[in-house]
C-alpha cells in the first residue's frame, strides 16, 4: 500500500519541483520591475476568465438564478477578469516610465520596451491563429476573407463586426492589449513634455492630473463611441464616412479600454513614488495602514459590479438598482471595475503577510506564469471537449453539476497540460530570446552614453586631442538622454 501511495505521489511530486525550478529560474532571471506577487494576481484573472466561459458554455445554470442571484453574479462575471488583465498591463508597463517621470532616472529605451513587446505576445499569438485557421477555419485562407485575416494580422480584429470575437473570443483583448502597448511609449514622452518644467518634488501631482486627463479621454470616447454606434445616421464635424473611420481606431466595437490602463498607471505611479528611498517612510506606512480599508473596498466594488453586470440580462434581478442608472450610465460601468480592482492590487502591494501570502502561493504564481497560452487555448479546447467529447456521453444523463465538473476535469487533464506545453515550447524560448537581447542592446547603450560622457570631458578640459576616440556630433546627439526629466 505503502509502495503504491509512492507511486501516485512521485508525478505531482515531480511536477511540483518542477514549478519550483520554473518560479525560481523567472525570479532569477526576472528584471528589476518584476513584483512577484502579481503572478498570482494574473493567475486569479485567467481563472475568472476560464470560469465565466465554463458558465456560458453549460448555460449559466449552477444555480437556480431566482433563489441565488448573488452566487449567479459572481459566477457569470468571471469576465470581468479581462478589465483586471488591462490594469496590471497599466500598472506594470507604466513602471519604468514612471520612475524616469518622478525621479531623475534615465529614460527607458524604447527600443527595448517594443522588442519585448513583440516577443512576448507574436509568437505565441500567430502559432493559434495559424493553427486554428489550418485545422478549424479554412475558409480564412480564401480571397474572400483575406481583408479579415488581415485585421486578425494587424491586431485590429476588435475595430470591424466581421472579426470582432471571431475565430477565437478571447483576441479581440490582444488587439486590445497590443494598441496600448504600442501607444504606451507615446503617451509616456507626452506626459514628460508636459511635466518636463516642474520641479521633481512637485512631479507626482503633475503626471497624476495627465494620467487623470487621460481617464477623461478614455470615458469621453466610450460615452460618444457608444452613441455613434448606436446611431448610425448621426454625424460630428466631418461626414459619417470619416467619423466611421475615426471610430475604427479610437474605439472599435466596445471600446479600447483607455481608462482601465490609465488607472493601473496610476497605481503603478503611486507604487514608484512610495518605493522610492527618498519617499517618506509614513507614506507606505500610511499605505499598509489603507490596504485592508482598499481591500475591503475594492471587493464590495467588484461584487457591485457583478450585479450590475448580471441585472443587464435579468431586469429583474436587483431592484435597489435603477433601470434608469443601467440604461444612462452604463457607459461608467468598466471605470468602476477597473477601480474596484485598483484599490484590490494596491492593497496586495503592501497588505498583510497573510493576504500576499494568497498571491504567492506558487500553484497560482504558475497559473500566472502560463495565463497567455491559457487564455488563447482555453476556448478553442472548451469548444473541441463540448462538441466532440459531450456528445458521446449523452447516453449517461449527466445533470447539470455532473456536466461542469467533466468541463474541470477536461481543463485539468487536457487544456492545463496543453498550456503549458504551449508556454515550454513557443512562449519560453522567445522571452528569454527578448532578455539576452535586452541586456545587450542596453549594455551597448551604456558603453555610449559612456564614450559620450568621456568625449565632453575632453572637450570640457581641452584635452580632446589626448582622447582616444572620437564621436560624431549625430551619434552624440542620437544618445542624448532625456536630461530635462
């Protein structure tokens, strides 16, 4: 008996020094903006997400929603993982940029922002797409869907009826996600224009009323891309074709989410700013002091939300909430989830031991660690398991709890193994690829602003002709860090 618990042992044993050494190597590997306890939180995100689709695939029928509607909330709002996805993209792309804002640092390379970018989100990306098209959506290939394939290609398959939730649901966030990404850069140079003429100890009210300014932007275009959209025939200062064109880039079909990033640039710009050995202990004190109060505020926002998200198809669920609130301002909804989520990353940056423990258990840091390939398999397999696998066992008469549970065990047996497959071959070797990379390009970087450095102390002391080296005035002026931040 002894010899045979050995053996039932010995796999999960493996598989969890195997987590272990995979945790470990990232850490160690990591760069230094990396916060660890964050996996967690990105795992917590692709969880909601697989659940909600497990919900809708089974006909969101757990509970009977009359005599449950909480647990019915909750359960079908596992989408609203996506919004939790945009603000930790916010908050951790912004930290560099931010630290060059508040600090006297020098500024990111972007060069080295964009070639992560592109490694860390193509390759896996286009391996699905490719494999999807190839196995399940032929028709993709023809002449007739190559402008579809083409938004698919270029990331804008959010911005057109056609490709919008197509092929694959979870793609339309990449477009999402990959728009922000590009446009990050841009954003943070624009705000360093701005704040470039106020003084360091005066920086942290400065970028916060851009970042404000650009949550005023975000709901200003959802509010008005809504309405255009619901009003086809309507027009502002240029003709319906042009405003169609406008709408294509700066909203798409359900928005481009710029307020959910730009409150995780805040988080991440507050998070700097208290890290900071020049910051006032008492503000991460003070911090510590809120995180409880942040959770607590942060979970009774999101639970809020999910009722407003489930009183949207079920009217009559939740009368203490106005129809009227629903139909008029439903336009804030995604604000209010993105701050409930906030306030809950805020507080797992300084809460309780207890609380990041949460986060740094390392089965959930794995799951994080593997949410990309999760998040762009898990429906494809979901849908493979209920049209070929489900069928075949009609004879049995599963009830509805039997039914879910054999959608959990297919995820665990089948689509968690298949994800992180997916992470050891496709993902892992091109982030790795993109950090030798940036060690280089930034090793390179230094060895010329170096060279720069040396070459106007020569000049400085009159001593140029002793340099042993020389540099063009472009090269010196191609390198010339963002002094003025």
């Amino acid at each position: 008996m002894c010899s045979l618990l050995k053996y039932i042992q010995y796999p999960f044993q493996r598989f969890g020094r195997l987590v272990e050494s995979l945790l470990d190597s990232e850490q160690k590997n990591g760069n230094k903006n990396t916060i660890f306890v964050l996996d967690g939180v990105r795992g917590v995100a692709v969880l909601m997400v697989i659940v909600f689709h497990v919900n809708r695939l089974t006909g969101d029928n757990l509970w009977d929603q009359t005599d449950y509607p909480l647990a019915s909330s909750i359960s079908t709002a596992g989408g609203i993982g996506v919004t939790l996805f945009f603000v930790l993209s916010g908050f951790l792309l912004f930290m560099p940029f931010a630290k060059a804002l508040l600090f006297k640092i020098k500024w990111p390379l972007t060069r080295v922002f964009y070639l992560r970018r592109v490694l860390r989100i193509l390759p896996a990306y286009y391996v699905s797409l490719f494999l999807l098209i190839l196995l399940q959506y032929p028709e993709y290939l023809h002449p007739d869907h190559l402008k579809n394939l083409l938004l698919f290609l270029t990331f804008f398959m959010d911005s057109s009826p056609a490709t919008f939730r197509q092929l694959n649901g979870p793609y339309w966030t990449l477009a999402t996600e990959w728009q922000f990404y590009m446009l990050l850069p841009i954003i943070a140079i624009g705000i360093a224009f701005v704040v470039s003429r106020v003084p360091i100890k005066r920086r942290l009210p400065a970028v916060t009323a851009c970042l404000i300014g650009i949550i005023i932007w975000g709901l200003f275009i959802r509010y008005w891309g809504h309405y255009f959209l619901k009003h086809p025939s309507q027009t502002f200062l240029v003709p319906r074709i042009v405003l169609n064109d406008i709408i294509f880039f700066l909203f798409g079909i359900i928005g481009k989410y710029t307020e959910d990033f730009a409150i995780g640039m805040f988080v991440s710009l507050c998070y700097i700013y208290s890290q900071h050995p020049s910051t006032d202990k008492k503000v991460v004190q003070l911090w510590q002091r809120l995180s409880p109060w942040l959770w607590t505020g942060g979970i009774l926002i999101l639970v809020f939300s999910a009722m407003w998200q489930f009183k949207k198809g079920h009217a009559w669920s939740w009368t203490f909430i106005p129809t009227g609130m629903m139909k008029n301002y439903d336009w804030l909804s995604e604000i209010l989830l993105a701050i409930g989520f906030a306030a809950c990353i805020a507080a797992v940056l300084y809460g309780s031991s207890g609380l990041r423990a949460i986060f740094n258990w390392p089965l959930l840091r794995w799951v994080g660690l593997i949410s990309f390939s999760l998040y762009i398999w898990h429906i494809p397999l979901l849908v493979l398991f209920q049209s070929r696998i489900m069928p075949l066992l009609q004879g049995l008469q599963l009830n509805r709890y039997e039914s879910y549970s054999l959608y959990w065990v297919w995820i665990l047996l089948i689509i968690f193994p298949f994800a992180f497959l997916s992470y050891l071959i496709v993902e892992r070797s091109w982030i790795r690829m993109g950090d030798r990379w940036r060690v280089s390009i930034e090793k390179k970087h230094r060895e010329t602003l170096k060279k720069q450095e040396d070459q106007a102390t020569c000049q400085k002391t009159g001593t140029e002709q002793k340099c042993a080296f020389t540099l063009p005035q472009e090269a010196i002026t191609k390198y010339k860090p963002f002094t003025k931040l």
